[in-house]
C-alpha cells in the first residue's frame, strides 16, 4: 500500500533563485498538503549524512558541497499516493528529460542543481522526514 507522505527538499539555487514559493505553490496546487516545513542551511556534515546512500559514488563530494552551500526548504508533505504522484511532479533529474508542467522542467538549472530532492520510496520518506523533523513538528 502507498503511503500518504514524502519528503521534499527546495535546494539551494531555488532558493537563491526565488523559486521557492513559485514552487510550494505548485505542489499545493496538486493537491499536496504541507504537514511540516523549514527554512534551514544543512552543514557540510549534515548534507554527508544526509546523502551518505551516494557515498560511493563519483558525484557525491560535489553533492555535499552543493547542498551545504545555501539554504534550503525541507519539508514532509501529504496526500494519497505520495511519493509516486510527488516524483511525477518532479520530473526527471536531468531538466532537459523533464516533462512540461514539471518542477524540474520549469525550476532546474541543470542535472545536477535541479532545484528540489523527492524520496524515492515510502521507507526513505520516513527515513528522510525524521532527518529534519521531530514528531511534534509534523502537524
């Protein structure tokens, strides 16, 4: 069964872009709720650890570097189907491969600064949510 909650993060060039609340606005447009939110700068340790899944990949010193460079807006959000119907939203990581009407089609700046992060699945929604939130935040 689906679950009813993902993760999203709007990364540090949308933010620095002002893309953010042209961004919230379309994910609530869709007909998500926000259930908590952020306004946060992740450290250099904190982004390690948040990406520690791609620790062995090539692109994972330059990610951390990234996500610690500014800052950003995470939040947990709800709705039925979430994380499935959130990724759609999204779009594909690289912006050129992105859908019309997607985030990343609209808000990315390349594969690699592609404006907002979406959970993959419903454990690491979980997973990701508990990075930022405590249970008391989540309303």
């Amino acid at each position: 069964m689906a679950g009813r909650r993902t993760f999203t993060m709007i990364k540090p060039e949308a933010v620095a872009a002002g893309h953010a609340g042209k961004i919230l606005d379309l994910i609530i447009s869709r007909g998500f709720r926000i259930v908590a939110m952020k306004y946060t700068r992740l450290s250099h340790k904190e982004a390690g650890a948040f990406y520690a899944v791609h620790q062995e990949r090539p692109f994972y010193g330059e990610l951390v570097d990234y996500m610690a460079s500014g800052p950003i807006y995470a939040a947990i959000l709800e709705k039925d189907n979430a994380v499935e119907d959130f990724r759609k939203l999204v779009g594909a990581t690289d912006p050129a491969n992105a859908e019309a009407g997607t985030i990343r089609k609209q808000f990315a700046e390349s594969k690699a600064k592609n404006a907002v992060h979406g959970s993959d699945s419903d454990d690491n929604a979980l997973i990701e949510g508990h990075f930022f939130f405590s249970s008391r935040e989540c309303y």
